[in-house]
C-alpha cells in the first residue's frame, strides 16, 4: 500500500466499514450439515477454511465453485473452483470428497449450479454450509435462502477479525470497496429476484452512505 493510499483511508472511514464488516457475518453456529460449497472469490483462505471444516467432520462432500472474474484472474488464472480444489487437496482433503463447479460467475450461480452438481450426485441436501469470504456471508445466505429454499444455509468463514483480515489485502481501499459492494448487493438484490429481503440497521445504512460519499464506489453496482 502506498503512502497516499493510507493517508486517505481514516479512522472513521475504518469504523464505518467495520460496521459493515460486523453486518456481513451471520454469526451462524457451526454444525455438521449434508453438503459444503465452498463459494470462489480472491481468498484462497476459504479453501482452506473448506479443509479444516471437512477434517472437523462437518461435511462428508463439498463443492467448489467458480469461474475467474476480473477481481481473480491474475490469482487463479485456471479458475477459482480449480485452485480451490488443489488447494484442499494439498490440504489433505480426499478427492471423492470435492465435487467440481468451474462456471458460476456470481453468486446465484454459484448456489444454482451447485444446486444442480450435488442433485446430479445423487446427494441429498437439507442442510448446507456456504464458506465463504467473512463479508460475503449475508449476500451468499440471502441468496441461498432464495434459489434454494428447501435448504437451510449454516454461514462461515475463516475466523479473522476486520483488522486482521485487511492486511491479507495489499490494497485497503479495494477491501473496503468490496465490502461496500456485497453490502449494496444485499440491499438491492432483493428487488430484482436475486435474494431474500433482510432488514438493515439504520447505522450500517447511514456507514454505507458515508463511504460512498467518500469515494468508496468501485465496486458498486453499474447505475
């Protein structure tokens, strides 16, 4: 990070985000549940995180899925699902363990096509654990709960506060910015079909609209 990349990022800027940080995570308590998927992004800490849930026996099969994305084609240039994969396996998570998604490109299909891996399978689901990236628990759940209601979504991520997860960013301004954007997505995915409607406190709301104002919009949804 630069110089003037961390001046411009201030205290209160870090407060209002974690805020939002804190409305992202479900708080979901862990259990065993008949399948993972384990949701492609950036952080490979979430294949990871897959390994030492299917170690703790909190799954017998897990999906990774996803394609590459311009937030991860330079990291996983084979796709997401890919890495992932290798990742768990060196990991020592069996191969008759992990079922492939190399498609999905945002996060209904993620849930959708590996709805359909796991069906495909023969693999009874009734309840799901989504691993996922910490801020990214709400908008996978909100979505899960909408493509896949007969399922019920059990959320976690790897363990790390806001503070600590920033510094396994190299660029603290594109975190915030990302969480800015799955927290507009959980606002507004609701009014196009993409997700459940949840409730969103007045303070996390008035936290988004100051970041934004901020210049905290690159990944915001198009206007």
């Amino acid at each position: 990070m630069t110089d003037r990349q961390e001046n411009a990022i201030s205290d209160a800027d870090r407060a209002d985000a974690r805020t939002i940080w804190d409305f992202h995570q479900m708080g979901h308590e862990l259990r065993p549940c008949s399948a993972a998927i384990a949701l492609g992004s950036l952080d490979l800490g979430v294949a990871g995180t897959t390994a030492d849930l299917y170690h703790a026996g909190m799954f017998p099969v897990v999906v990774f899925t996803g394609d590459t994305s311009a937030a991860t084609k330079e990291r996983f240039p084979r796709g997401e699902a890919i890495h992932y994969r290798e990742h768990a396996l060196s990991l020592g998570v069996p191969d008759e363990a992990i079922l492939l998604e190399p498609k999905a490109s945002n996060t209904g299909q993620n849930i959708g096509f590996s709805r359909e891996v796991l069906e495909n399978a023969g693999i009874a689901v009734t309840t799901v654990l989504l691993i996922s990236m910490p801020y990214m628990q709400r908008r996978a759940y909100a979505t899960c709960r909408q493509l896949w209601p007969g399922v019920e979504p059990v959320c976690v991520s790897q363990p790390l506060a806001f503070d600590e997860y920033a510094k396994t960013h190299d660029d603290e301004k594109q975190f915030i910015d990302m969480l800015m954007g799955d927290m507009e997505r959980v606002m507004e995915y609701p009014k196009r079909g993409f997700a459940i409607e949840q409730h969103v406190p007045e303070r996390v709301g008035d936290a988004f609209e100051r970041l934004r104002a901020r210049g905290y919009d690159s990944w915001l949804l198009p206007a």
